[in-house]
C-alpha cells in the first residue's frame, strides 16, 4: 500500500531558488507541490484556499513576512503546518518562530539535504529544526525545564490556561484572546486569574510581566 501524498505550498521571492526547491521535492513521489509564491499576502491567500499539508515559507517576504502570514493563518483557524525557510541562524529568531507555533525552522544553506525530511516529520505530526541550530534547541529546552523548576505552578496549568499565557505574552488584551478562543471575555479573565493563582502572581500586571519574560520558555 502506497503512503499518502504530501501537498505542499511553496512560498519564496526568489524564483530560482524556488525553482531548485520544488525539483528537489517533487524528486520524492509523495511530495507534490501544489502552488508556488512569492509574496506574504498571496501565500496567506493560497494556503486558506488549498489547505495544504505543509507550507513552506520564506520568512522574508515582500508585503506580509512570514511570521505576519504564521499569526494570520493562528488568527484565522487555518490548521496548515508551517516550516520556515530563514538565513537567521540566532537564537532570538529560532524562539520567536516557535513561540508563533512554526513548526519547522529549515536554514536556506542546508535546504537541499533537509527540505524533504522536514516536510515528512512535519506532515506526520512532528517538528523539525535545522541540525545546526541543536544547541539553541538544547538551551530553550533546559530553560523551559528551569522555568518549571522554579514555578511548579506551570505544570498545573490545562493546555487552554498555558494557550492563553502565551497569549498574554503576545500583549493580546482579554478581549483579543476571546476572539481567539471564540469563549466570552468574562471566561478569559477568569482564566487569567486562574493562571495568576496557581503561579503565585499578585498584582495587576503580575501576570503579563511574567509571560513576556518568559516566553521562550511557555
């Protein structure tokens, strides 16, 4: 039995790249790419139509970068898994890629050798990251384990509780948030409070003070 084909959007504005990416994918008889862009708003455009498997997407776009196009898709409901093509090899852009939800960080000069595995990890429910970037990977792993260690209150709270730090860490008032989550906002500031008590955070702006410091680690 053969194993499901993996549609995929292509989003760069650079054609030849693009162009030697797609050969490279559709060398694999399961990867078919269904479109190719090359700016921020058709790629949003094109991902809401198709709803692929897997798109690919350059994060410097002309129009709306990709972490503008991450957030609009989050913002919209549209479950299509992310992988970024970036030059950035820091740290700071690694954390904020997986603080939006990007679910593969591929580096443009390692493309070739890692594209078509990190599009199957991804189409299959897993992350990829670039190999070369572990030791950021390591180091947001260990903090998140420190974080935990000093607020075990972290490790109480329910997937829509931790949803909506993260949330918070975004600077999204509790009426953002609601809209979001599609609840009430009267059921976002009881969240909140919740959230406050269990990690032990008193005062009004406790809480956004702890999510914007820590939100690498959430």
């Amino acid at each position: 039995m053969s194993q499901a084909e993996i549609r995929v959007i292509l989003a760069d504005d650079h054609p030849i790249f693009r162009r030697g990416l797609r050969q490279v994918l559709e060398m694999d008889e399961r990867l078919k790419v269904v479109c190719e862009t090359e700016d921020g708003d058709s790629t949003l455009a094109r991902i809401r139509e198709l709803r692929p498997d897997v798109a690919i997407v350059d994060v410097d776009m002309p129009g709306r970068d990709g972490f503008e196009v991450v957030r609009a898709l989050r913002d919209l409901r549209v479950a299509a898994p992310v992988v970024f093509l970036t030059m950035y090899k820091d740290a700071q852009f690694l954390n904020s890629a997986l603080d939006v939800g990007v679910k593969g960080y591929v580096l443009k000069d390692s493309a070739v050798t890692e594209i078509v595995n990190a599009v199957k990890m991804v189409a299959a429910g897993q992350s990829f990251i670039s190999p070369q970037l572990s030791t950021h990977l390591l180091n947001r792993v260990t903090r998140a384990a420190q974080l935990e260690e000093q607020q075990p209150g972290i490790a109480e709270l329910t997937p829509t509780e931790r949803r909506v730090l993260k949330l918070v860490a975004e600077y999204k008032t509790s009426k953002e948030i609601a809209d979001l989550l599609h609840v009430g906002v009267r059921t976002i500031e009881h969240h909140r409070a919740t959230i406050a008590a269990k990690l032990d955070l008193k005062g009004s702006h406790a809480l956004i003070k702890f999510a914007i410091e820590h939100r690498s680690e959430l």
